[in-house]
C-alpha cells in the first residue's frame, strides 16, 4: 500500500473548497501526513491571456492587494485540527490547474484533495472545471469532494474517511 505523507488541497475559499479541506485533514490525521494548502490566483500574464500593456499601469497595486488578501484568508484556514499536523499554505499567481499540478509535481505531493462545485450544462462550459483539468494532468491520484449541499441531497456520494486503511 501507498504511504500518504503530503496532501494538497488547493482552494478557493468556498464552502466547497473548505469541505475538501475538512477531508484533507482526516486523512491527514489517518496517515500522519502533512497538509499543504494552496491558492492560485489566475494571471492573464502568467496564462497567456490579454496583452501585458492592460495590466502594467495598475498590476503591482493589485497584486500587492490580492496577495496580502488571499494570505489572509489561507492562515484562517491553515490551522492544524489535530495534535502534531503540519500544515502550511502558500499563494501563487498562475493558471488553476496546471499551477496545482506543477507545484504538487515539484514538492512530492501522493495526494490532492480537491472540492467541486459540480456544475453541469452551460455552467459547466462557460466556466469549465479545474478539478476536471486537474484530474486529467495530476502528478499524483485527486480526490474531489463535491459542494456540502450536493452531500446533503446525495448521501450515497459520501465516503466516510474516517474508515480508511491505515
């Protein structure tokens, strides 16, 4: 069996995203595994998107802004649940899921848990799916959890973590 010592949750602070981070932290104390959490700020610079000349005027103040923001609401959310976890947190500018992967390519990461809001129809083409992406280039297995209210309305979505192997 596969130790799990280093989980990643990416988030981006909703319900959905600290629900996955709830399961992170049971597995975590399941495995004695260190929980890493991770919010990607998309950057059309580092995407490929508009042009730089948009953002050159006005992009360090708002960087500077958005950074000190999501740091913020990160150590809220990076405090250990349990005796002895270790957990940290860090903020990237990048592109949603290739940023998750590569960064859970290069510490080592053996699992990512990941919330989704499970949209589906026009919503899901029009805003797409980083958990979908996310699967699809992940360096290691992703385990999504689905939105609280999804649990809720279909209890036979929900795995009880708490009866993993250890």
């Amino acid at each position: 069996m596969t130790r799990i010592s280093s989980i990643l949750v990416p988030t981006d602070f909703s319900d959905t995203a600290d629900g996955a981070l709830d399961y992170a932290f049971l597995i975590g104390e399941q495995f004695g595994a260190a929980v890493h959490l991770l919010h990607v700020i998309e950057d059309p610079l580092v995407a490929g998107g508009l042009d730089a000349e948009v953002f050159i005027a006005e992009a360090p103040a708002i960087r500077s802004a958005m950074l000190s923001d999501a740091r913020s609401r990160l150590a809220h959310r990076a405090i250990p649940r349990h005796t002895g976890a270790i957990v940290d947190g860090e903020v990237l500018f990048g592109h949603g899921a290739k940023t998750i992967a590569d960064y859970a390519q290069q510490r080592g990461v053996d699992l990512i848990v990941m919330g989704t809001h499970g949209r589906t129809g026009v919503a899901h083409l029009l805003l797409g799916s980083v958990a979908e992406r996310l699967v699809r280039i992940a360096p290691c297995p992703v385990l999504t959890v689905r939105h609280p209210k999804a649990r809720t309305h279909h209890p036979e979505l929900v795995y009880d973590v708490e009866h993993l192997p250890a």
